[in-house]
C-alpha cells in the first residue's frame, strides 16, 4: 500500500521485478484465498514491535505476529504520513 500513485508508480518496476524472482524461487503452491482469509490477513497485528527512527525524519516499525509481518514507512515531517505498508505470509 502506497501514499500516492505517483510513489507507486516510482516503484513499480522494482516491485515487479522483485516478486516475479521471488514466485520463480517458491515451490508450485496453489491455493484459493476465501474472502475470510483476506479478511484476517488484513487485520491489525498484536506481536512483537520493533522501531527505527529519525526525529522529525522518518519511522519504520515492523511488527511481527506468528508467521505474518507488517512494516510501515511514515514520513514524520510536515506532517506524520504513511509512506508504505508491507505485510507479508513468511513461509520460512
């Protein structure tokens, strides 16, 4: 999840290239999501909570729930805006 389409877009082809070399490297796994999947995927995590920051700069925080990860980027200055969000099923 990106601020705006224009950051999206400033990213894209790196993204792109990166999960296509990151399905080529996973075992075949083919599994439907049901919209109760999603549902749980996408709700707030309550794990372990590690941050970085800048003062006035940056925060990155990751939190970490069993085998799912969510990492935030905000901006902290003019006003505190989140940049990007990742959360992701680890397999291992």
């Amino acid at each position: 999840i990106f601020a705006s389409g224009d950051l999206f877009d400033a990213y894209w082809s790196k993204l792109l290239r990166s999960y296509a070399v990151e399905a080529l490297a996973r075992p075949t796994l083919r599994e439907k999501a049901s919209i109760e999947d999603a549902r749980e995927f996408l709700r707030p995590l309550r794990g372990m909570e590690r941050q970085e920051s800048q003062p006035g700069v940056y925060r990155w925080r990751e939190i970490t729930e069993g085998r799912i990860a969510q990492i935030d980027i905000e901006a902290l200055q003019p006003r505190e805006l989140t940049l990007h969000t990742l959360k992701l099923h680890r397999t291992s």
